[in-house]
C-alpha cells in the first residue's frame, strides 16, 4: 500500500488527538521544509530512519525517448535516499 499525505494527516491526528485541520498543518508544514531544504542543495537526516541527498547529474549521452535517437541530456538535479542501518535491519528480519 503506498501511504500519502492523507494517511498521514490521518495517522498524526489518531495518534496525537489533534484537530484534522491541525494535522494537516504540520504534515504541510514538515514537507515544505522538506522541499526547502532539498531546493538549496541540503540533505536530510532523519535519525533511525534515512538521508535524503541532493545530487547534480552531469551532462550525459543518452536517447531521445520518443525517437530512440543519441541525444545530449542536460545536466539535473536529484534526489536520492540512503536507508539507515536501523531502517536496513529491520526491512531484513521484517520487523514492524
């Protein structure tokens, strides 16, 4: 099942009996920083669970997707998630 933002606007408010509106609050709010964060280049450490970093890809060779002919691809920026060990142990032995 993928969880999105209304599972967690829903999960924060069963879990901390506050109002929906304020549980979408703080899960809008704790994405935007998120999203700052990433936009200037910063990663994110998230103790127990991950890193989120940015990464700038070079320009490339690459194909065309609609042609299937060489194309140069522009350089871009991404992100990408490295798993905890915690995290890691715990998708192994299948804890919950």
């Amino acid at each position: 099942m993928t969880i999105t933002k209304a599972h967690l606007t829903n999960s924060v408010h069963r879990r901390l009996g506050v109002s929906k509106t304020r549980s979408a609050a703080l899960v809008g709010s704790l994405f935007e920083i998120i999203k700052k964060t990433l936009v200037n280049g910063e990663g994110i450490l998230i103790s127990g669970f991950g890193k989120f970093c940015v990464k700038d890809n070079r320009r490339r060779r690459g194909k065309h997707t609609l042609s299937g002919k060489d194309a140069m691809l522009e350089s871009e920026r991404i992100v990408t998630f490295k798993y905890s060990s915690v995290l890691k142990k715990r998708l192994i032995n299948g804890k919950k």
